[in-house]
C-alpha cells in the first residue's frame, strides 16, 4: 500500500498511476499522456482515462487497473473511473512518442534483440501454418514475448486457427495488432471481408509486408514467428530483404517428395544469406490405438532435408523435432485453439515443447532496461 500524508494530492494519484501500464502498448499510461482531469473529493477519487479509441476492447482491464492503484493510496476508500477519447493531434503525439517520426522495421536495428523465425516449407499441405501457432502458443506458454505475422497474403489462415475475429486497432498511423493465447498476430485476413480472395502481385505483397513490420506496434518481442507461404516466391524475396538476420525453419513431412521441395525452401538461405535453424518434421507417424506404430507418409524427409541443407549451406542444420501425426492438430486447430493449449499431455504437444528448448532465446539482462521503481 502506498503510504501519503495527508492531504491526498492529484500528484499522489499521479504517482499510484505510474505502475498502470497500457495493455496494448505495455508502457504507464502517464507516460502515455493517457491520464486526463483527476478530481479528488475526500476519500473518493474520479479518474478520467483518454482512450486511444472510443471502441478500446481493453476498458475493462484498464478500470480494474487503475482502480487497484488508486485504492493502494492510504485514505482513499472508492474511485470512480470514466474514459474519454484522445484527439486527432494527442494519438499523434502518442504514435511518435512510441515509434518516432519515421517509422522503421525495429527487427532489423542494429541491436534489436528479437529473434525472427520465418517458418518455410516447399509445399502446401505440410502443416506449416499449424506448426507456426502451436510453437506460438508454446512459446507463449514459457513466458517468451511472441508474435507471429502471417506473411501467407493469399493462403492467410493464422487468424482462424487462433480463434480471432478482431482486427487491430488504429492510432494514427500505428497499427495495435490483436493478441489471442498471448500471441500478438497480424494478417492481411484481419482486413477483408467473408474470406475474400486476395489478389495482389509483387509491388502490392511488398508493401503490405512493409506495412506490417512498420506500421504495426509489436512492442519488445523476444521472438518473431513469420509464417511464409509455401515455395520461394516474391514473399519469400522480399522478407529476406526486410529482415536479413530471420532464421530459417523448415517444415516438411517424411514423404521424399515433400522432402525434396522443402529442401528447394531451405536453399534459399544460401542465396539470401540467412541461417537455418533447424529442420521440423511433421506427421512422421502414428500410434494406432491398438498400439502399432504406423508411418503413413513415409519415413526419413526430415533426415534427408537435414543433411542436403547441412552439406550445402556447409552448417548443421539439425532435425529440431518429428511430431507424430494426430487427428486432433487440425481439429483443435479449427476451433481457435492451439493443440499444445487444448492438449497439453499429448505426444505432439511435448515434441513442440521440446522445439521450444531449441528456438527459446536467452533470458535478457536487466543491464540496460528501464526498471519502473513504487516509492513504498
């Protein structure tokens, strides 16, 4: 509790609002210029709250926030919590506060400590997508910052398979992208309208990926997932531009024709430069419940990919994980929630985590870090 001298001062208010943080943007909303006329009326308070936007889906967790740092003052017994609606001029004030004047892709400034994985496989079918979110969704598990962004423009399936239906919200120029599991997502499907086909070309995909890496306020990831689309086209192309320092995760199954193509995916990396950090094998079996193992697709893809990619890029690109095939992956998939959340003992769900162990970066330093410090 804090501890004030009476009189209760709006400086004492200001003081407790500090440690409130904006959900969105994870910074105090007094240094976000959000708080707005504070009245004090013995032991009751009145807080009034600028909103980025008037629909903030966030309301509630705001109020109950700031109500329990208003009521830690000593001698404040209610609070009252009413919102408002910055202006035009205020969420610009914001957006440069938060992103500077000229907005950049922060995954590729020198010092950016966010690893980027752009998850890859030669062909459709391979489970890329389902591989992206469930490692996703185990990242977010162990605490790991993580967003993915569903490079995917005519194939977008991120959203639905984690139970998405909002867009992101808008201020300014800034984009706040949604977060479902606690996983921040952007896709160019939170932007049409009944599964309408997109139908853009090179320039059009180029800047939409643009758009994402800098207009939308990731805040500070510890890992990026990219979900590409299958194949090495002009996606492919152009995020090894954006992002030169994203490592390369390549998706396939056992069958050696899948193999084949994924290795065509992880070739890439020895024109762009870029590192691959492992090889997941998808569907590489499965226990029938008489309890024989079956290998429907084949066997060995993995191993194969592995050790063309190693000899050519001439660095280990190990085999990270084989995830046995299961009829739930796609059907928890298809109800907005990621297996390794729906399905935590399940074989699939412990190789992802074991993924996890390989990809998860290395606990930050404070050294550096803005620490926020209550005076008791």
């Amino acid at each position: 509790m804090i501890i004030s001298a009476q009189p209760i001062t709006i400086e004492h208010i200001h003081q407790a609002l500090a440690v409130v943080e904006d959900p969105e943007i994870h910074r105090p909303i007094t240094e976000l210029d959000m708080v707005g006329a504070i009245t004090i009326d013995a032991a009751h308070v009145d807080v009034r709250i600028l909103l980025t936007v008037a629909a903030c889906p966030l309301r509630e967790r705001i109020t109950h926030d700031v109500r329990s740092a208003v009521l830690a003052i000593d001698g404040i017994s209610t609070v009252t919590v009413e919102f408002g609606v910055m202006s035009d001029e205020q969420r610009t004030a914001l957006r440069r506060k938060v992103r500077g004047d000229e907005p950049s892709i922060p995954f590729s400034e020198p010092g950016s400590r966010t690893r980027v994985y752009c998850v890859v496989s030669g062909k459709g079918g391979v489970g890329k997508s389902s591989v992206t979110v469930n490692l996703a969704a185990a990242l977010a598990a162990r605490n790991v910052r993580v967003g993915i962004l569903d490079a995917d423009i005519h194939g977008h399936s991120i959203p639905s398979m984690l139970g998405l239906r909002t867009g992101p919200t808008q201020v300014d120029r800034m984009l706040m992208p949604p977060t479902a599991h606690g996983i921040k997502v952007i896709s160019v499907g939170m932007f049409v309208e009944d599964n309408e086909p997109v139908l853009w070309r090179g320039p059009m995909l180029h800047r939409a990926l643009r758009q994402f890496l800098t207009d939308v306020y990731w805040g500070d990831l510890d890992v990026l997932l990219v979900d590409l689309p299958p194949g090495t086209g002009d996606i492919a192309i152009s995020l090894a531009q954006m992002l030169p320092s994203a490592e390369l995760l390549v998706v396939t199954t056992p069958q050696t024709t899948a193999a084949q193509i994924a290795e065509r995916a992880g070739a890439v990396a020895a024109q762009t430069k870029q590192r691959v950090v492992g090889i997941v094998e998808n569907m590489s079996w499965y226990d029938a419940p008489d309890g024989t193992r079956r290998t429907l697709f084949g066997a060995g893809g993995g191993a194969r990919v592995s050790e063309r990619l190693s000899g050519l890029l001439a660095t280990d690109c190990p085999v990270l994980g084989h995830i046995p095939f299961d009829p739930e992956f796609s059907a928890t998939s298809d109800h907005g929630t990621p297996m390794v959340l729906s399905a935590p003992d399940s074989p699939a769900t412990a190789v992802f985590f074991d993924i996890v162990r390989a990809l998860i970066p290395v606990p930050r330093s404070l050294v550096g870090l803005r620490l926020t410090v209550t005076p008791g």
